[in-house]
C-alpha cells in the first residue's frame, strides 16, 4: 500500500578517470599521471576490497539467517495460515474476507496516495503499483496498463489523476480479469511485504501472531526505512522493549510495537480508524493466541468478522 523503501545494501567504487585536452610538457604529464595513478590506486584497491568483504559478510549473515528460518516452524508461511493472513488484512483494504475479488479494486479513497488499486492496496502515488505494473509488462509487454507507465511515472510520489483519467480505472479492472495479472499481483504482494515481514518476524523471535502483526503494518506503512516505514516503527519499538529475539518477552514487545504503530497512523491522519490495531490485532494478543488460531472473530470498521 504504501511506498517500497529502497534500502542501499552495498556500493560499488566509482573511479573517476581524468581527462587531459593540453598537456604542454609529455614528460610531465607522464609524471603527473603516474604520481596520479600510484597514489590513486592503492586507494580504489583497498576500497573495492573492502566493499568485497562487506557483500562476503553480508551473505555470510544471510545465509546464517536462512539457517535459522529453515530449523522455524513456519509460521504465518503455513498456507492456512497464510490464507487466513490475507483474509484479516482484506477485511481492512477491501471491507471483506473474500480477498481474491478484490483484484480489480480501485478508487480514490483521499489519503492523498492517489488511486489504491488491488489485493493489498496498491497506490499510483506510493510507488508500488508502478512497480507492479512495471514489473507485469516486462513479461507481458502488451497488457492494457502497459501504456499507462509514462503517466504513473510522472504521478508517482502525489495524488494526481494527470494521464491516467478517465482510462485508467476501466483498464485496471480489465487488466485484473486476466489470471497473468492476478498472479503478479499475488507475486507483488509476496516479494514486497508478506515474505520480508515474516523473514523479519522470525529472526526477531516472533510466533505467527507476531509475524502477522509485521505484515499488516508493512502493508499499511510501506517497507520504509523513515520514522513512519515499517523500519522505523520496528526501530522505535525496539527502543522501548527487547524483541524475543533480544530476550524480551513477545507480548511486551507486540505490544510497545503496536503502541508506535497507532502513534504513526494517528499522526499521519488525525481521526483514523485505527480498528486493525484495537479490535484486531489487540484482541487477538490480549486473549493470547500468539499462534493466530482459528476460530477467528475481530472487528473492523465496526463490521464483525469471524474465520471459523
């Protein structure tokens, strides 16, 4: 739904090579450019070296990491549990549990993100929906959204509706009959918020409610690193109390986590609903299901919604 952060995982070196139009003297230049080159290089070697090591280090860690997912139950991964985690998350985007009609969903719904579109909200002002329809002409150049892209480049980060009215929304709702299209948005989905929040979750120690509670906020905030991304609110609430994965216990930091979540909700939007946080989310840790088990009943929006 929101904005997909771009984290920088590693630079490459940048050499930049000098240009000489006039050299009025060859053996001095020659000398200049060799005393240029000894100290220059020495510098950009150990630079590449050490951004080597980094990305050595940085795949070391995640393959350490993947080792401790594999020996994790799985969690909100389980394809029940999973199913169940689009159901809860739909009743928030698209006011019902049947998740899969809402593919071709999309309106204005004056958040300023401009139009939200799809299964889990995809926005034109927020990034993600230009990604997903970037990504889904690639493999199917000429879909009906594929002429829209020079339109959603110029709206992406506002609300604006230039170059996409009045076609857009029929487009995006015909686009949305084609199972192609619906599979990328099921893969969108998966590879931006759902698979990176349950990786997080488990490396933090967190069972499956925990896991669901980092989803819905990755939906909700965006994979951003700011103070209102999914990041930020993870770093705040790591401020306050240790994650299971710390040796915190998990209901006090689900809790600090979901105190920093409606702060952000509320301060983005003065007056917000904030129903997926209180009668959700709230309900479900304070009756203790850590594991998200069904029956199911939680309220949204004042609508009661029950998984049996």
């Amino acid at each position: 739904m929101k904005r997909a952060g771009v984290l920088l995982l590693g630079a490459l070196p940048v050499i930049a090579a000098g240009v000489y139009l006039a050299v009025p003297d060859d053996s001095a230049g020659s000398a200049d450019t060799a005393s240029s080159a000894s100290s220059s290089s020495p510098a950009s070697a150990e630079s590449a070296r050490d951004d080597a090591k980094d990305r050595a280090e940085r795949e070391q860690e995640r393959e350490a990491d993947d080792a401790l997912i594999a020996d994790l139950p799985p969690g909100l991964a389980a394809p029940a549990k999973k199913e169940l985690a689009q159901q809860v998350v739909s009743s928030a985007e698209n006011s019902t549990t049947r998740w899969r009609t809402a593919y071709g969903s999309i309106e204005d719904v004056g958040d300023g993100d401009g139009y939200t579109a799809g299964i889990v909200g995809f926005c034109t002002g927020t990034h993600d929906l230009l990604t997903l329809v970037e990504r889904y002409t690639e493999a199917h150049p000429d879909n009906g959204l594929a002429g829209y892209l020079p339109a959603l480049r110029e709206v992406d980060g506002s609300d604006s509706h230039e170059g996409l009215d009045p076609g857009f929304t029929a487009a995006w709702k015909a686009e949305a009959e084609i199972p192609a299209f619906r599979a990328a948005q099921e893969e969108e989905r998966d590879r931006v918020y759902f698979e990176p929040a349950v990786r997080l979750a488990k490396l933090d120690g967190l069972g499956t409610l925990g896991q669901f509670v980092y989803y819905d906020a990755m939906v909700f905030h965006g994979p951003d690193t700011d103070a209102e991304g999914f990041y930020g609110l993870r770093e705040r609430a790591m401020a306050k109390a240790r994650t299971p994965g710390q040796g915190g216990a998990e209901k006090a930091y689900l809790d600090a986590f979901l105190d920093v979540r409606k702060q952000a909700m509320e301060a983005k939007r003065p007056g917000i609903d904030t129903s997926r946080v209180d009668t959700a989310q709230r309900r479900f840790l304070a009756a203790g299901n850590m594991e998200l088990a069904t029956p199911l009943v939680w309220e949204m929006y004042g609508d009661t919604y029950r998984v049996p």
